[in-house]
C-alpha cells in the first residue's frame, strides 16, 4: 500500500491544518490534532476515490525529503 505525507501547520489563532503535497487540492482542518488526523484520513480517502473514479492517475508518492526541500513547506510538520 502506498503512503504518503500529510502536513501540519498550526498558528495560534487557527485550527491544526492538513494537507497532501502530493494531493494540491487535498486540504483539510481540525480543531484538535485527534479531530485534524481523523479528517485527513477521510480527505484523503474521498480525494483518492474521486480520482479512481474519474480515471485519473494517482502521483507517486514523493519522499519526505522531497517534501522539505520544497522551501514553502519548512514550517510545516510531517
């Protein structure tokens, strides 16, 4: 089964956010971390079953590595 990151970002004043590098339209948010990763998973799993749906080919997973490298995603958590 294929794996891929999920980010998290958080400021003081909002909800844990979630999100998929390699899923762009991906998105989600929580008002606790508990509730944040339970709405990721659900996120996911719709997004990727719309995809399969329509015919459209899932990306490969990218590294974390190549996740960091990415300067737009060094205050996020993997």
């Amino acid at each position: 089964m294929t794996k891929y990151i999920a980010l998290l970002r958080k400021d003081a004043d909002s909800d844990f956010g979630v999100e998929f590098p390699d899923f762009p339209r991906c998105v989600t948010a929580g008002s606790s971390l508990e509730e944040a990763g339970r709405f990721a998973e659900e996120a996911l799993r719709f997004h990727v079953e719309g995809m399969i749906q329509d015919g459209t080919a899932l990306p490969a997973a990218s590294t974390l590595d190549e996740i960091r490298a990415d300067a737009k995603n060094q205050d996020a958590r993997a």
